[in-house]
C-alpha cells in the first residue's frame, strides 16, 4: 500500500485561526505525519508548516480519516492542548458510513484493544492484553444496506472506531483493513472527523470546530 501512496493535492483548508491554534480539515489519503521513505514525506503537517512555519503536532488522524485536526502555534499552546488530549478533555465526534443497519439507535463498545503483531498496522480486540477502548455509536440516517452513524470515542486507540464498528458487524464502508466484500467496494474510507471541543490554551474557553463530512 505504501507503494502506491498518492495522496490528493487538495489546496490547504483552514477552518479556524489565531495565535495559539491553527484548525484544518485534513483531506482523506493524506498521511498526517511523514511515514518511513522519501516517498511517504508529503503529509498533513509537512503542508501546515510550509504554510504556518511555527505549527506544532498535537494529534494524529490515520491517512484515509478525513476531517478536523489541530496544531499548536506555540510551544506553550501545543502543551497546553497535548495535556487535555492525554488527561481525555478534549471532544472528539466523527461521522461513518457502516456496512448494515444497528438493531438498536444507540450503544456503547466498550472492547480492550491491542496491535495485531503479525497483522501489524491492524488491530484487535483482546481481554487479557488489550488497553481499555470506549465508543459510543448513534444511527442517525438508515440508508437501506447502510447507515450513516455519529461516533464519539472516549479513548484514542489507535484504528479504534474502525475496529469497534467491526466488532457489531457493521465496518465501515471503504476501509482498506477490516471491511471485506461489497463493504469495501467504496472510493474511500468513510470515517470523517466532524467536530474537536477543547479548552483554548489563551483563557481557557470552551472551543467548538466543526468540518462537515464530505460524503
């Protein structure tokens, strides 16, 4: 897969900024961090920082996620912000389209997960070994063989709505690594980032960003 990375040349999409904080959209297929190679150097920040020379990471969205991430402008703001992502102060909501329909309008998974060591970059779900992983899951549009539902995740595992969605035999529609079938058969994976609540680093204030999904 790496082999084949051609990540879209989408012009940079800010949706918020000020001194502390820069918000963009990242587009799906593009790497949020460099990979290992020359080839894998185009990425999310490499492209923020051409812009923005002094944007810091705080987080990471996996390559084929769309939607709304966050840097740092400061080194105090990237502090700041990366202590409520670890402390889990920080909202995030994402918008899917899953294989099927929930029985039910709502649930919660609560499902322990780990790297699947051979299978690596995949997850998996494992009682023993697994660091605890919460998401919660609402419907909000049946679409006959499929369902575009709200995530709200209450950890940051890595890969962990893509899992989760998989462990109620609902993955969701595109995903190169868990969907198989006609689940698979979509342009892209359909996971977007919707909206990032925070606390700003200046003053403290609750801050809503929001990017709607593009599918």
């Amino acid at each position: 897969m790496d082999a084949t990375y051609t990540p879209p040349q989408d012009p940079l999409v800010i949706l918020h900024e000020d001194t502390q904080v820069l918000l963009v959209d990242k587009p799906a297929g593009l790497l949020s961090v460099p990979g290992k190679g020359p080839h894998l150097a185009d990425c999310l920040l490499a492209r923020v920082q051409a812009a923005f020379p002094d944007a810091l990471l705080v987080h990471r969205l996996d390559r084929d996620t769309s939607g709304v991430m966050i840097f740092a402008l400061t080194p105090y703001a990237q502090r700041h912000l990366g202590l409520q992502f670890e402390k889990r102060m920080t909202k995030k909501t994402y918008v899917a389209r899953v294989w099927g329909v929930p029985a039910a309008k709502t649930g919660i998974v609560d499902l322990p997960l780990i790297v699947d060591w051979p299978n690596r970059p995949l997850q998996m779900v494992c009682q023993k070994t697994g660091k605890p992983a919460q998401t919660d899951w609402r419907v909000i549009k049946n679409e006959g063989d499929t369902a575009r539902v709200r995530l709200t995740p209450h950890t940051g595992r890595s890969h962990q709505l893509r899992v989760h969605m998989l462990s109620l035999g609902h993955p969701i529609l595109g995903d190169p690594f868990y969907a198989t079938g006609p689940a698979r058969e979509f342009p892209r994976l359909m996971l977007h980032s919707e909206e990032l609540r925070f606390n700003h680093p200046e003053g403290g204030r609750s801050t809503k960003v929001r990017s709607a999904a593009p599918f």
